[in-house]
C-alpha cells in the first residue's frame, strides 16, 4: 500500500527534546490521577481540516497540494482514507470526526450521494477493525451547498428542510455502522442576517423539529451515542441560534429537549461569542452538559473561526480543569478541529501541528490535575462562600426563606458583612507558579 507521509511514528521524547517530531508532554501510558493520559485526552483527527483542506480562505485560494488528491473524487475519498489513517496510527490518534461530504463527495442526486458515502464508509470500517482507531463522533454538512444559503432547519423552503433530514438520516446511520460515540449538530446557516426578511419564530420552531426528529430517529435505530449541539455565535450569519451554552440550554429546555442532548464546546467558538473557553465548559459542567470538545484557539485579533491549533498554556489548564472537575468527557473526547495556516503547507507541518496540540493539552492536564489535588483554587473559593454553610446562608442555600425572612434578617444585622477580597491577582500568581512549576 502507498505511504502518503515519509514520516515515522511519533514518539515521546520528554521536555527537553529538541525534536520537532516528537512528543514533549504527551506520554500516552503516563497516569495521572488514576488514569493513563489516553484515557484522558481521547484525542481525535478531524477528517475535514486534516485530509481536506487546502489552504484556502476568504481572500486566496489554495495552497496545498496533497499527495492523496485525485481529479475523481471518489478514487480522492478512498486515498484520504488511507492517508487519514496512516496519519493517525503514525501519531498514535485512537478516533477520528467526519462529516458526510468530508468522507465521500456529494454526487448529482441524493441516492448517488447515499451511495458513495456507502461505499466508502464501508472502506473506513474496514480500516478501523484493521487498525482498533475508533469513531468519536459524525455529523452532516448543511451548510456549504447553495441550498442551504438560508439555512438547512431553518430554510424558509420546505424541500431544503427535508434534504436536510435526508443527510441526517444517513450521517446517522453510517456513524451507528461506525461505532461512533456521537453525532453532533452544527447549525452553520441556523440563524439570519436581518430580520426584514426572517419569520423567527417559524425558523426556531423548525429547528427543533428537526431536533426532534433527528432524537426520535436515534432511539427507533438504537444509535447508542450521544447526540450533541456546537454552540457558534456568528459567521456565517450574523445571528446564530445556536450563540452560546446558556442561548442552547435555554432553546433547548423550551421545547423539551434538554435531556437528550449535550455540547460540543469549542474554544474559537467561544471567544467569538466574546466568552473564555474556561467560561462555556464550566456552564456546561455546572448545567450537566458537557460532551466533548473542539480543541483548538482562535486570533484575538481578527473577527472569524480561525481554527487555529491549540498552543495556548494558560487556556488548555483551565479547560482541562472544568473536564477533570466533571469526571472527564464520557463518551466524548478533543477532536482537533483545527488547520495548519495556509503557509505551512508541507505535510511535515501536519504532524508538528498535532503534535502542538496534543503536548499543550497534555500539560495543561497535569497542572490541572496538580491543582485539584492541592486544592489550589477550591481551597480559596470554599472559603469565600463560607457564609452560606451556617446561619441564614445555609437556609439560602437550602431554598428555605421567603423573602420576608431575608428582608427581616436584614433589618435585625445592623452592618453586613461584604464580601472578602476577591485576590484576583493573588491567584493569578498561583495558577502561574503551577504552570512554570509542574
């Protein structure tokens, strides 16, 4: 068989290696807090930004040239299957993600579509009893095509809507083929731009029929994942529906849904929606949502979805906090939805920009499993709401005062107490000393 990267397998090298290809901080049988760090970090290869993307953006074309690409497209789907897992195995990646149209293209007619995305699934399961690499989640693309330009749910014609139940349908049956633990929902065009020629409540409403429906396809073929919602506040529209944690939980538990789905968070979605990555997994942790996770960052400069690969410290200790705190991701993982920037485009940058990721997040583990065991952080924050442990507070807490009692207890203590310094700064300087430290 062709090998489409003249590159070895990836190994761990320690702190003080020098080697671009290897590892620094992931040491996939290290264990930390009972468990080695694959079990932690289940990383996942994004099928679409990996084999996929050419460099391309708003304002060039591509870049790239990939060894795998073909003028047919399905002789192109079967080398990316190739490709992809090559790739996987040589960086030691247990799951992948895809959507339909990443996998196999889309042909003339929805059953010739049907039909490939058979064909190569097939292919793909194939590959993965030979290898043990797993699917962590699958989703359909509804937003790239020209039909879905007012959206795929939310399109105000009838026949968009059920093409796209159509590549629902079958993007859920070929995860279930695959194993797949997930299957998330993205709602790309879910939103408008102005509101002159938008029937709001007509689009919400759709959307959670299509919900609705996608659910109740799930449990009558006994799809054994988790369904999942991609919060994004904007781009492509202005207005998404879908903004935020709390705008999905909300949306959700209007129309009856917030016990069959969870979130797939992630990190550039967050600052977009003006956020820290920390802000939206801690909600969904706190509200009992948390899924999986996106990993990658964005440009705090620029206005858009870079899908930029995760190097920041700081931001992976806190993320890896919140997912410790939650007993870890279940049946989710840290897909890298994530693409090398359009001028590194060899296929050694491939692997050094997963390797990036994955030894950012791995130490990020490890000062974030540091810092629960030490208390470090909870110590402070018990301490601070001391109040509602005794006395009235422990009646707050309980929810039994009505307002009369509060108001009555405030007439009867004269001076209250304020809150005590926040030291805001103070551990800032702690969580640094763990980062330089550990």
């Amino acid at each position: 068989m062709k090998e489409y990267f003249k590159i070895g397998k990836i190994n761990y090298e320690g702190p003080k290696s020098t080697n671009p290809l290897a590892f620094k901080y992931y040491n996939k049988d290290e264990v930390v807090l009972g468990k080695k760090m694959s079990e932690h970090l289940k990383f996942a290869m994004s099928w679409w930004h990996t084999l996929c993307a050419k460099g391309s953006d708003q304002f060039g074309g591509d870049t790239m040239v990939r060894s795998w690409q073909d003028t047919d497209p399905m002789k192109e789907a079967y080398n990316k299957v190739d490709a992809g897992f090559e790739f996987m195995q040589k960086l030691g990646i247990e799951y992948f993600c895809f959507h339909d149209r990443d996998m196999a293209p889309e042909l003339e007619t929805l059953e010739e579509s049907n039909k490939a995305l058979d064909e190569v699934s097939d292919y793909v399961l194939k590959k993965m009893q030979e290898t043990g690499i797993k699917c962590l989640w699958g989703t359909a693309n509804c937003f790239n095509h020209k039909r879905y330009l007012g959206g795929a749910a939310t399109s105000p014609e009838a026949d968009v809507f059920c093409h796209a139940a159509a590549q629902i349908k079958k993007a859920m049956d070929v995860t279930k083929k695959l194993g797949g633990t997930n299957y998330v929902f993205w709602g790309g065009r879910e939103g408008y731009d102005t509101l002159l020629n938008t029937n709001t409540q007509l689009e919400l409403q759709n959307y959670a029929t299509m919900l609705t429906l996608a659910r109740d396809y799930k449990n009558k073929i006994g799809l054994d994942a988790q369904l999942l919602i991609e919060p994004k506040p904007k781009e492509p529209t202005k207005h998404q529906y879908d903004f935020d944690v709390q705008t999905v939980l909300s949306f959700l538990r209007k129309n009856n849904l917030e016990n069959d789905f969870k979130m797939n968070i992630e990190a550039n979605h967050a600052t977009l929606a003006i956020h820290t990555f920390n802000h939206e997994l801690n909600i969904a942790r706190v509200e009992g949502v948390l899924g999986s996770i996106d990993a990658n960052q964005g440009d705090m400069l620029l206005g858009w979805d870079t899908d930029q690969f995760p190097t920041n410290i700081y931001d992976a200790t806190l993320a890896m906090y919140e997912v410790l705190k939650n007993g870890g991701l279940g049946k989710g993982g840290l897909n890298f939805d994530a693409k090398v920037r359009r001028q590194s485009y060899d296929d050694e940058d491939l692997f050094i920009s997963y390797i990036a990721g994955m030894d950012t997040f791995a130490k990020g583990l490890k000062i974030a499993a540091k810092l629960i065991e030490d208390k470090a952080l909870d110590s402070f924050i018990e301490e601070r709401y001391s109040s509602y442990n005794s006395g009235i507070g422990a009646k707050i807490k309980a929810k039994e005062v009505t307002l009369e009692d509060c108001a009555q207890y405030a007439l009867n203590n004269k001076q209250p107490h304020i809150a005590s310094s926040g030291r805001q700064e103070m551990l800032e300087i702690i969580l640094n000393q763990y980062i330089y430290n550990n």
